[in-house]
C-alpha cells in the first residue's frame, strides 16, 4: 500500500474488502456442507483447504452413498465429509467438519489408529476400530484409506471409506451362536451314538464270540476246514469289536473324563503313529491346575482334526505336539512337515476343519492362528484361557 497515493489506497482496501468478503461467504458455504473445503492453520498463517470443483456427479455419487466418505490432512482435521458420516456418528454436518477425527475415534482405540496411519499404504488399507457417537455410544466401523482424486496435494491430505459393521457384527454374532450350538448338538450325538457303540454293539460282538466258541466245542475235531472258518470268523469279529471300541472312543472318551487332556494325548499320538506310521512327538508342560471339562474337550477336538489333517492331506514324515501354559492362557500346538498351503486361499480339503476349530476356540474366548506355506509344513496354535 502506498501511503503517498490515496487512490491506490482506496483500491487496496477495496480489494482487500472483496477478499474479505469471498473468504466469509466460503467459510460459511464450508460450514454448510456445500462446498469441499475447510480452514486451518499452520505456522504462519490461515490456509483454505479445497477439494477442487468436483461436479454435480462426484457430489450426488459420494452423498447417496451409503458408507461414509472423509478427506483429511495428515493432522487428521476432517476436510470434507458426507452426510452418511455425520449421520452415522450422530453428529451434525458443520460439527464434523473442520474436526479432528481422533474426536470420534474411541480412546482405546486411538494410540492403534496412529500406529495404522504411520504403517498403511495410503491406498487399499484397513482396520476395524470403535467409533465414538454423539450419544457416547460405540460404533464398530471398518476403516479403508484410498488415495485423493487428481489435483489434490496427496502429501497433504488422503481420503477415507467408512463402512458401519454393526449389521455385519450382529450377524456374525448372531451365526457363531448357530455354529456353537450345532457343536453342542454335534457333541451330545456323538455321546449317544458312543454310548450305543459301547453299551449295545460291543456287547453283541462279544456274545458272538462267546457263541462262536461254544460252536467250536461241538465240531469234530477231525474237520479241520470247519475249524478254521470258524476261527478266521472269530478273527473278525474281534477285529470288528475292536474297532466299534476305538470308534466310541474317539466319540466321546472316557479317558479324557476320568484321566485328563494329556492322558487321552498320549492315548492318541500313540495309535496315530501305529495307524500311520508317521513318528509324532508329544510334549505335554505341567499345567498350573486342570483345565476346565469344556477346555479339555475343545483341545481334544482341534488335536484330533489337526491330525486328521496330517493324515489325510499333509504328507507328513514326522509330526510334534505341544501342550503348554503361558500365564492365564495353555496353548496347544500341532506341527507337521508335510507340503502345506496357503492359509489365504480356500482350502476344500481342510478348510470346514479350521473353521470348526476356530469356533470351538473362540467359543471359550480362545483363537486359532494357522502357520503354513507350500512345501514348508503347517502349524496350527491354539490358545484357551483358563475360565
């Protein structure tokens, strides 16, 4: 400004009044929601953020959307948000923007929100947090970073996907009660049909037996081929009791009642490697106190299909198990050095099993993680806490 020239004043001061004015009606505009912008601050001075002129297509696309959509700096002050958004977290429009997100992330959830940005991609990343709402209620959301359109400064700023997993949740709840309950109807079959086995078959298989030698007490003793059909048929049927017996066995044991999880382990590894032939080595840890009924059979039942596994697909020359404690939590380790898979891609062969095992951990507030690659072996841990 030139204080020698009034005019040139005049005209400064008119601009400067326009400006003014511009900057006034965008601001309001931003606080509206009608435009893609907001204010903030540096070091220096105060700076408007845009998004740039978007269209009347962009903005109809992103506002009928029904996930929300955010665009914020790297100092995480929301430049742009729809109203699905602000709809989802009870907030009204002009409260959201120009925020700082971490607002209405949930404090527990805060710290791994920063760890995430510092880690992500800043295109394709997810992470499932809690939002918090207007009510202080929780939000179980999915969270997906992507990057901002052209003309954007991508060093400034990047874009957000917010997908609302409460129906999802609800539903995933919702069919893990199913599958719990199918495991407990599954679990009550198999005590019956054992209890059959054991009870009713078994005991005719063995009066066979008893008839089939009474039966040999009255053939000549000179009719040698009678004598040996007869006891080849005896054969038979003591091999067919035998494995009515382990078939009840496995269905519901005993052993794992009266005895405990490392007794009918051991029962296990050793028949499995007679059966198959693959040296299995076990290794159960003193435990602090016995595991609760439903632990010890949740264990049992992983292990089995975990072998299963082995047996059937894995090609394995040898194979270990592991029991151990790590504090509140014991763990149950299977490991083989058969070909593997890729846990990533679904497995026909295997992959009812591992969900049966995750069901059956997570059920008793557990989890299964699975270790494998192609020609590298599978480990499956499993990990129960003490309830």
């Amino acid at each position: 400004m030139n204080p020698s020239n009034p005019s040139s004043q005049d005209d400064d001061l008119s601009a400067l009044r326009i400006r003014l004015d511009e900057a006034e009606a965008r601001l309001c505009a931003i606080r509206r929601g009608e435009v893609d912008g907001v204010v903030g601050h540096d070091d220096t001075e105060a700076r408007v953020h845009t998004l740039g002129d978007t269209g009347d297509s962009y903005r109809t696309l992103i506002e009928t959307m029904n996930e929300g959509v955010l665009m914020l700096t790297r100092e995480m002050m929301i430049l742009y948000s729809n109203a699905c958004f602000a709809g989802m977290i009870k907030q009204p429009l002009e409260r959201v923007i120009g925020a700082s997100f971490r607002e209405f992330i949930a404090e527990k959830d805060r710290d791994s929100f920063s760890i995430f940005l510092d880690q992500a991609d800043r295109d394709g990343s997810k992470i499932n947090m809690v939002l918090k709402m207007g009510d202080d209620s929780a939000l179980p959301v999915l969270m997906s970073i992507f990057a901002p359109a052209d003309g954007v400064d991508h060093e400034m700023t990047f874009g957000m996907v917010i997908t609302d997993m409460t129906e999802i949740r609800r539903n995933e709840d919702l069919l893990r009660g199913f599958s719990q309950k199918l495991v407990q109807i599954q679990e009550a079959e198999r005590e019956r049909v054992s209890s059959q086995l054991h009870g009713r078959i078994t005991q005719l298989l063995c009066a066979v037996l008893l008839r089939s030698e009474v039966l040999g007490d009255k053939l000549p003793r000179q009719n040698r081929s009678a004598r040996d059909e007869l006891g080849k048929l005896r054969k038979m049927v003591g091999e067919a009791a035998t494995a009515v017996e382990r078939i009840s066995r496995h269905l519901r044991p005993s052993v794992l009642d009266h005895l405990g999880l490392s007794a009918i382990l051991h029962n296990d590894s050793i028949e499995f490697s007679e059966r198959t032939g693959v040296p299995l080595a076990l290794n159960c840890g003193q435990l602090s106190e016995r595991l609760p009924p439903a632990a010890e059979l949740a264990f049992y039942r992983i292990s089995q299909e975990a072998l299963k596994n082995v047996e059937n697909h894995a090609r394995a020359k040898q194979a270990t198990v592991h029991l151990t404690q790590f504090g509140s939590f014991v763990e149950l380790s299977i490991k083989d050095d058969g070909i593997g898979f890729d846990p990533a891609v679904p497995n026909p062969n295997s992959g009812f099993g591992l969900h049966s095992m995750r069901e059956r951990a997570m059920a008793l507030g557990g989890s299964i993680r699975v270790k494998s690659a192609s020609g590298q072996g599978t480990t499956i841990h499993a990990q129960i806490p003490f309830i």
